[in-house]
C-alpha cells in the first residue's frame, strides 16, 4: 500500500501538481496524513539520490553491465511473480466463509480496482450503493447508469464529474443539499493491480479498520485459524477470538494468549469440563469462586467425590458442600453427607438423599426430628409403607403417611385429634370409595358437612334414597332434582333465591335448558 501511494505522489508531482493539493486528494479518499509524509519525503529522497548520482558518474561499461544484471534480476522475479504469485483479489474474496465479510472483500476490491463488474455479484442493495463509490472513486460517470433510483443516479453522476450543478436534478429536497456539499469533493483514488501477495488473506484489503478485522475475526472463528486473530488490534474482539478457537480447538496454549482473567478463566473451565479433566482447573486463577464452578459439574459429571475435596471452601456459594450434597444423591451414599461441617447442613443432606433414593436408614441417621419425621412420611408415602409410617414421632405425619399408604382405611380417620381433620378424612374416603355409611361419622356442624358427603354420592352412584339422609331441605330438593330430573321438586322450594338455584342445578347437570326457562331472575 506504501509504494502504491508512492507511485501516486511521483506520478502527480510530474503533472504539475503541488505538494498541497496532493496532499489534500489523498487525505479526501481515507490515507492517513502520516502515510502522505512518508509518501512525500520517499519520492523526494529518491530524487535527490537520482541527481547526486549524476555528479558522480561511473564508468560507461560498469554502469551497463551492472543495468543489464539488474534487468535480468528483476526478469526473473517478474516470471516468478506471474508464475506463482497467489490467488486474485477476486478469488480470496469469493473464498470468504462469511457473508457480510465477503461482500465487504467485494465491494472494497471494485473500489480499489475500478470494476464494477464485481459490484454485480452484490446482491441489489448493495450493489447500487458499490455503482456509486466505484463511479465516484474512478471519475466515470457512466457507470451510474446502472443505479436504478433516480436521484440516487444523479447524485452519483454529480459524485463521478465532481459537478455539483448535476445535484439541481435530485428531487429529494435532504439529497440535494447532501450532493451540493460534498459531490464537488474530489474523491478519486489510484487504481489497485486486483493481485494478492503470497500469504495475504481476503480481509485484507479492506481499507475501513473496523470492517478489516471484523472479517479477520470472523474468518479465524469460521476457518479454526489463530494467525488471524492476531492480526486483530488489542481488545475485547481479539481476546475473543482466542476465546472461542481455544474452546473449539480444546486447546488450553490458546487460553493462555487471553489477557482478561474472567475470559480466560472461562476458556480453561470449558475446556477442563469438556474433556473431563480436573486438573486445568488449577489454571483457573482469578478468583476462588470460579475455581469452585470449574471443578463442581466435574466432580458430578465424572461421579468422583475426590474432586469435591479439591473444592476450596467459600462462607458464601460453597460448591464444596453442595458438590458433597448432590455426590451423595447420585451416588447413593449419604455417607458423603458427614463431610460437611454444620450438624444442620449434614441433615439437610441426609433428609435429600433419603428422599431421592427412598432409604429409610438414612432418614433415620437424621439427628433433627422434624426432618427425619419429614424423610420418613415420603419414603413411607412412596413406597406404600405402613411399618414405615408408624415410625413417625409427629401423629399428623404418621397420619399423612398411613392414608398416602393406604388410602381406603378409615379406620384411620378416628386417630385425627382435630375434629376439621377427622371430617375431611371420612369425607375423602366415604367419597372416593362411594361408601355412604361413613357419611353418618361426619358432625354436621364442621366442615365439609355430612349433607355434602350424601349429596356427592347420591349424584355419582345415581342412588335417590340417599338425597333423603340430607338435612338441607333445599339441598335435599336439589338433590333429587338432579338424580331424578323431576323439576316438580324445585317447586316446592319456597325462597325464590334458591328456586332458581334449584333449576340452574338441573339445568346444568342435566343438560336440559328448559330449566332454564323457569328462573325467575334473570
């Protein structure tokens, strides 16, 4: 790119142009004024050697016979070149992975080479937008032929002639003071020869920085290549980079290039847990915590209680205890659970695995009565279990316990202490075992009430004689209504309140809207 700006400076200064203006047009097309200097002061340098070599002249023969060595050199290396020079701009473009990096490649290479045939392999959007900068970089305004939105064209016809009387033709009011602003900026820019040197990658002759290592970043995550990642300038991008092809690749000499500890100690987390090997969490080094987050799902993926020794201990998110707590349920050895400190803890452990693998002895082990009441009720409770139960110290667990056991004994029901209990026991047995003599246990002055227990069964076993055990005249009414479909009896029925309640009931349960009809409020 240096000697191409160069060759640009030599050709204008022989035309006549002054340092200032040259100056001025290369700054307009991106070339940054440090690249101008050096351009400038390679041109003038190579002048002055040229005129101090005039003052001292050589002999004829050497001189001849060191140019025709150096013509046959650079023969030579210009066959070389052509033989076996490397792929075309084109083709390294064409070869990128990536979509919005290719046409990027693309688009810079029709800039830099002037051909806009390229732009047509853009799709249309970007393709009328590559018309306009190849017409504007190039000077040739007939290439904005192919823009197809007018004031687009006439902007970029104004862009290519430098012409800013062309913008009085943009309709758009916004585009026009755009065109008259900028359009008589010359903006051409030397023409590129479209050939890569061996060991260049597409993304490199995108001139826009942010573009340029956006393709080299995802060209290196899409093509596994670290080289390109460090082409990327320091940052959160390139040690992304690293990042992603260290986990990809699994290879932990790749997290090590990470300068952020956060990402790199993630990198070796990933990699150790991938391939199920503790010891790369001992490079996990930022802090305690992710130490413990490294080693935690190892020690359960591998079923390896060791690991959750090498857990070091936290006062807050201590892995080393939950990684014991979850090893013991896996496992199925709630002796794990003795190697936490806190007697609570232990029993919290013990009451988990207890419950997951239904292990009465565990639950026993449980120093703390209420959790080993609560083991035994669900293991009890699970497994069906009426001797289980009946180690239960706490009666309304053991209670709990026995009817999840054996859920038709009512002979249970006698032992509730509280009366609301007893109720709602012989009420759920007598109900889902269609057993209306358990019904009369029910005091019907607690609730659910024994009217409720007959009318349930009668609707369910189609049994009328039981509506008349209810005490509720209305419900008893109801009740026969709905067995019988006898609308008659909601007639005799003397609040009109629940009249109409006694026919919705029927309605409703029967499926018969001329019920319906004999609601009063409507």
């Amino acid at each position: 790119m240096k000697q191409k700006i160069a060759d640009y400076v030599r050709k204008n200064i022989a035309s006549g142009k002054t340092e200032e203006n040259i100056r001025q047009e290369l700054r307009s097309i991106g070339v940054e004024e440090s690249e101008v200097s050096d351009a400038l002061m390679q041109v003038k340098g190579g002048d002055m050697q040229q005129n101090k070599g005039k003052k001292n002249m050589m002999p004829k023969v050497v001189i001849i016979a060191i140019a025709l060595f150096v013509l046959l050199v650079v023969g030579v290396l210009l066959v070389y070149f052509l033989l076996f020079s490397g792929k075309s701009q084109l083709d390294k473009c064409l070869e990128i992975d990536t979509e919005n990096a290719k046409d990027a490649c693309l688009q810079d290479l029709a800039e830099n080479t002037w051909d806009a045939k390229i732009c047509s392999m853009l799709e249309f959007s970007k393709a009328q937008g590559c018309y306009f900068q190849v017409a504007k970089v190039s000077g040739n305004d007939s290439i904005c032929l192919k823009i197809e939105e007018n004031d687009q064209r006439h902007y970029c016809i104004a862009s290519a002639t430098n012409d800013i009387k062309k913008c009085d033709m943009i309709s758009d009011i916004f585009m026009r003071e755009g065109c008259q602003r900028y359009a008589g900026i010359p903006s051409q820019k030397p023409k590129s020869d479209g050939n890569f040197g061996s060991g260049e990658s597409g993304c490199e002759i995108i001139q826009d920085s942010r573009k340029r290592q956006a393709c080299w970043y995802d060209t290196a995550i899409e093509t596994k290549d670290i080289s390109l990642c460090e082409k990327i300038a320091a940052g959160p991008t390139k040690e992304s980079c690293y990042s992603v092809i260290g986990m990809r690749l699994q290879d932990e000499t790749i997290c090590a290039k990470i300068t952020d500890l956060s990402r790199r100690d993630g990198c070796y987390t990933n990699i150790s847990i991938t391939s199920k090997n503790p010891q790369l969490c001992n490079k996990v080094g930022s802090d305690t915590w992710r130490a413990q987050f490294c080693l935690y799902p190892l020690a359960l993926l591998l079923k390896d209680r060791k690991i959750c020794e090498m857990i070091p201990e936290l006062e807050k998110l201590n892995y080393r205890e939950a990684c014991f707590r979850k090893m013991s349920e896996l496992m199925q050895d709630a002796t794990l659970c003795d190697k936490l400190e806190d007697q609570k803890d232990i029993d919290i452990c013990k009451l988990e695995a207890g419950m997951k693998n239904n292990d009465t002895n565990t639950c026993l082990s449980i120093t703390n009565t209420t959790r080993k009441d609560q083991c035994l009720r669900n293991v009890g409770s699970n497994l069906k279990d009426l001797s289980i139960c009946n180690m239960i110290g706490n009666n309304l667990d053991r209670l709990t316990c026995s009817l999840r056991a054996t859920p038709t004994d009512y002979n249970l029901c006698s032992q509730y202490e509280n009366i609301d209990g007893k109720n709602s026991c012989y009420s759920r047995i007598a109900i889902d075992t269609n057993n209306s003599n358990l019904c009369q246990y029910i005091e019907s002055s607690r609730l659910p009430p024994k009217d409720y227990c007959y009318e349930a069964i009668a609707k369910t076993t189609g049994d009328v004689n039981l509506c008349e055990k209810i005490e509720d005249s209305n419900r008893k009414i109801s009740c026969r209504g709905s067995i019988k479909e006898n609308s008659v009896s909601c007639a005799f029925v003397n609040d009109q309140r629940k009249k109409d309640s006694c026919y919705q009931s029927m309605g409703i349960d029967n499926g018969k809207p001329e019920y319906c009809e004999k609601i009063v409020d409507v």
